[in-house]
C-alpha cells in the first residue's frame, strides 16, 4: 500500500496515479502516459509491480479503453486522425 511517514516524498502520489490512467484511458501509450505525468516508465513498472491499487487502476484504463474503441468501431463512429 502506498504509505510512507518519513524521508523522500512518494513518486507516484494518487493524483499521479489517475493522471496516468487517464491517460492510457484516452488511448497514450505507456511511454506518453508516462511523461504526461513526469514519471519515469522505470518507475511506472516498479509501482505496477509492487503496489495492488496502482495495478487495478491501470487495468481498468484498458479495460476501458478497449471498450470505447469498440464500442465505436461497432457503431461505426471511430475515425482515425
């Protein structure tokens, strides 16, 4: 869990938690995601790894992400740039 008293401040606080995922929601890749929230993908995979909210939320932006792709390309409302 993401806890800490003293020392260092955390690199990925709950607000950079949701900026990444929301990110990777509107279709970032890791890489963009990642220094939209000035974080390290370093970091990022160490935090995916080890702390279980973090992971959860970035497996819903996919889940997500994936649904909104679907879901238009069903409908026929998805256009590429």
């Amino acid at each position: 869990m993401i806890k800490k008293s003293n020392g260092r401040p955390l690199k990925i606080t709950i607000g950079t938690m949701d900026k990444i995922a929301d990110a990777i929601q509107n279709n970032y890749n890791v890489t963009d995601a990642c220094r939209y929230a000035k974080v390290s993908r370093d970091t990022f995979y160490r935090y995916l790894n080890t702390e279980p909210l973090f992971t959860e939320k970035i497996i819903a932006a996919y889940e997500n992400q994936s649904t909104f792709v679907l879901c238009h390309l069903c409908s026929g409302t998805y256009r590429t740039m």
